[in-house]
C-alpha cells in the first residue's frame, strides 16, 4: 500500500529541470595614473578605472533592473524551442496557460535564479534556473548571461560617455 501510494504521489508531481550556466568575472582595474589627480577625479565622479569585482556583478545581478530587464526579454520572446510559451509567463502552470504581464515574470525570476560564486578563491558566477519546461530552464539562463553582458558594456559606455563628456567641456 505504501508503495503504490508513494507512485502515485510520484506520479502526480511535475518534474523540475534545473539548468545552470557560468559566468566569468574579469577583476581588471584600469588605473593608468594610480594616485594621479585626474584619476581619482575619473574614478570618484565617473567610476572610469574601477574593476569589476565578483561582489559587485553579483550584486547587479540581484538587482531590480537586471530582474525587469530580464523579464522583458522573456516577456517579448514567449516562446520556447519547442514552439509552447514558457511556463513562466502562464498564470498558473499547467491549468492556466493565460500570459501574465511582465511585473509578474519579474517576480518569478527574480524569485527562481540563483546566482552563486563557485568558490570563495575563484572569479567565476553559477547562474542557475529551475522550471518545469527544460527548455525555458535552459533558455532563461542564456538570456540572463546575455542580460548582463548587454546591461554590463552598456554602463562601461554611458560611464565613458559621461567622462569624455566631462574631459571635453573642461
């Protein structure tokens, strides 16, 4: 009786597929004048010469912009390789496939990843997704790598931007 009733509890349950991706923080700093007056002017006012550090891009990654940038990618693609929406999206999974708005997607994924350094001694980030749908764990960690790759070179540019900007005026 206990096994019949321990399949059919088994049975019942949706699997999960967990999906997992790495990525590799280089911890550069640009300083070329370190001590200079107009290095620490770039770096105080600007962030112009301050490496990335494995904290930080942590840090980014929980953030709220990345979660909302990350949930309109998701939001905008829908669909999975496999031609279904992601479950993600439905308003519950599997009864009700109706396509939620994007703040509730965030909350998922903001809720869902992860994002772990593998270990203390190393610069690398595990970013890992579960989902009901393979295909969306996998796809979801892609586009967060992608995320933050694009949200990543677009601060580096806006905080160039601003110091050449600054550098010229002067």
């Amino acid at each position: 009786l206990g096994g019949v009733a321990a399949w059919y509890y088994a049975d019942r349950q949706t699997p999960i597929f967990e999906s997992d991706g790495s990525l590799q923080v280089m911890e550069t700093s640009m300083r070329a004048a370190a001590g200079s007056d107009l290095s620490n002017l770039l770096t105080t006012n600007f962030g112009v010469g301050i490496g990335n550090s494995v904290e930080n891009v942590i840090n980014v990654l929980r953030s709220r912009t990345f979660a909302m940038e990350l949930a309109q990618r998701v939001h905008d693609e829908r669909y999975q390789s496999n031609g279904d929406i992601f479950p993600v999206l439905w308003r519950e999974y599997p009864e009700d496939p109706t396509v939620v708005d994007v703040e509730v997607v965030y909350g998922r994924l903001f809720r869902g990843m992860t994002f772990n350094r593998i270990d203390r001694t190393s610069n690398i980030i595990r970013v890992a997704y579960r989902s009901p749908s393979p295909y969306e764990a996998s796809r979801i960690v892609d586009l967060a790598i992608d995320t933050y790759t694009d949200l990543s070179t677009r601060m580096n540019r806006s905080q160039a931007g601003n110091a050449m900007a600054f550098l010229t005026s002067e």
